[in-house]
C-alpha cells in the first residue's frame, strides 16, 4: 500500500458530536531508533502491546466552528500540546478532509504516571486516531474494522511513530521486513498468531520507576542524532537481521534466546545513544544496578527474569507466567530500593 491509500473522501457531512477511546502503549523488544521524512522508520521494530497501561481520549468536535484544539491532561488545560495536536491535524488534512471544518476539546489521561518509562505519546497518539477514524466514520461512513484499524494506525503513525503499534494486541510489527508477511513502514500489523509460542502469550511487564522526571534529552532529538551517528547504518542493519532469529524463537518457544535478543537490543538502544555526537546518557545509576542484580538472579536461579529499556533510565521487567512468586519476591526485596519512592508499574502483555 502508498499513502494515497488513505487520501480520505471529500464528500462528507459533519455536526457537532464527541467520542472517546482508549488505547494502550507498547514496549519495543527489537527497537525503532532514527527515522526517515514523514515518519518512516529505518529499521522495522517488534513491540509487545501492553494491557493495563493506556491513554483514555475524549474527543469534542464543534462542527463549523473556527479550527482551533483545545486540550486537557488529566484535567489542566496544556496549551503546548494543543499547539502540537493542531500542527498534527494540520499535517494529515489530507487524509481527512473534514478535520479543520471545526474546533475541537480534546480530554486525555493516563492510567500509569507520566514520564515513567512507558510511552505516554505512543498511546496519546493511538487514542487521538482512533477518535478521528471513530469521527470519520460517522462523517463519511463505516469502513471495514480491518481497514478502520489500518487506517488508524496510518495516522498514529505520523504523530508518534512507535504509536502505529498500540493500535492492535499482542506482539506487533512496524516496518518492511520480508520475514512478516503484509508488514509495512507505512503502519503496524499484527504478528502472525499462529506463529507465536505460548509461552509468548502470558508475559509480564514490571517497570520500575527509576526516573520519574523528564528526560536529559528527548527521543525526538535522540532519533535526529542519528542522522550523524557514525554506526547508524550498521545498526539499522542488525535490526533488520534481527528479525530472522526472532522469528524462529516466536515460533519454537526459544526462552534463552528471546533473552538474550531482547536485552541485546535494549543496550544496543543506548549505546546507540553514547554514540551519537553530542554523546548522551539516558540510564542513571540505579539502571545499571538493577540489570547487574537480574544478571547475578539468573546466573543463579535459572528463572526466566530480564529486561528491555525504552529511551529513558526505568528498567521494563519482563518475566513469563509460571515461576511468578519466586520473581516476584525478587523484585520486590532486592529492585524496588533502586526506584524513587518504590515506584514500580505492573503491566501485561495483551492479547
């Protein structure tokens, strides 16, 4: 598919109406990191969908009024990030001729506490397209789910890029690779079902709250520095031949391998970062205490515990249902202490 694919009908009927959604985030297992014009990744990505932690939108369109967004988080107005959402309904005119024929109260809040690691823009962005495809529908008529979904996903996509994936459940796909059938740098698709272990299916997603304040340098500026980074290219390649063996651990339920690629993957993120020109460091000392005390658990219990680490200092743990308690009690005894005020957010993965 292009993106004339999602020109969207100049025939359409607009009034005065609200709607709400609600979309979750998504942790990335093969990371996203740089990015093309228009949003287009450099290397395709793998997330998890999350389940308990997502953005809950409610979308007031007043039809015929002057275009201008008004937006509330958590109820206080933020008038930097309605300037963000009208530069973002701007951009996608295109695709939904209708968007600017009215102004818009836009109420937004999130089940998990902002800046903590999990991507607040990711699921912001998916719970926005989902209102507008939910408003388009009622304007120009029903699409098909699939094609609603895709479509949706389309436009998450070009307010936050990791956001096209928290669209659908369970392991999802964002980028060209021939080793996902149907899989598209233009939106996410879901992972193959049938090709994912069950022991893939009941995972878990502790974060622990290391740094709760905003971050030294933001991923959009993160993304833009590797335009320069000297070994982007390099990167951008194993990701993509990172693909090939994550397929294969899907299918057969490879727990030892599907560790190592996805902590492989998480300190490949940074040291992309420490890498870049200027250098800069995301993780904090607590980061590096907790990954060292989950490497000594596993050396010595032999239990399924890792992690993954989005662009930021908190520490995602990931662990499959089954020996819960003994992990559990771990985490709780030996990695809280390395978070602020015990701060830890406990998530699934949603299927």
């Amino acid at each position: 598919m292009t993106t004339q694919d999602f020109i969207g009908k100049e025939n359409f009927n607009i009034r005065t109406q609200t709607v709400s959604e609600s979309c979750p985030s998504n942790i990335a297992l093969i990371k996203y990191w740089g990015k093309y014009a228009d949003q287009i990744p450099a290397n395709p990505s793998i997330s998890y969908t999350l389940n308990h932690c997502k953005t809950n939108t409610s979308m007031e369109f007043i039809a015929n009024e002057t275009f201008s967004v008004q937006t509330f988080l958590a109820g206080n107005e933020e008038v930097k990030f309605a300037e963000k959402i009208e530069k973002y309904f701007r951009n996608i005119e295109q695709y939904l001729p209708w968007i600017l024929k009215g102004k818009y109260v836009i109420r937004t809040e999130n089940t998990f506490p902002h800046s903590s690691g999990i991507a607040s823009s990711a699921s912001g962005f998916g719970a926005i397209a989902k209102c507008l495809m939910a408003l388009d529908a009622s304007f120009t008529g029903k699409k098909s789910e699939e094609e609603s979904l895709r479509k949706a996903s389309f436009l998450a996509r070009l307010g936050s890029g990791s956001a096209c994936r928290s669209l659908y459940n369970g392991l999802v796909v964002w980028g060209k690779t021939d080793e996902v059938s149907g899989s598209s740098d233009l939106f996410g698709v879901q992972y193959p079902d049938a090709e994912i272990h069950e022991v893939f299916k009941n995972f878990n997603d502790w974060v622990l709250l290391i740094h709760e304040g905003q971050k030294s340098v933001s991923s959009s500026v993160g993304h833009g520095l590797m335009k320069t980074n000297p070994y982007a290219e390099r990167r951008f390649q194993e990701a993509r031949e990172n693909f090939v063996p994550m397929k294969e651990i899907l299918k057969k339920g490879d727990m030892e391998s599907f560790i190592k690629l996805v902590e492989h993957e998480a300190l490949t993120l940074h040291a992309m970062m420490m890498m870049s020109e200027p250098a800069f460091i995301l993780m904090k000392t607590g980061t590096l205490e907790v990954i060292n005390k989950i490497w000594d658990f596993r050396r010595e219990t032999k239990l399924p515990l890792f992690f993954t680490l989005d662009a930021g200092a908190n520490v995602h743990l990931l662990f499959p249902g089954g020996a819960e308690d003994q992990i559990k009690s771990f985490i709780e005894a030996e990695l809280l202490q390395y978070t602020q005020k015990n701060g830890v957010v406990k998530d699934v993965m949603r299927f």
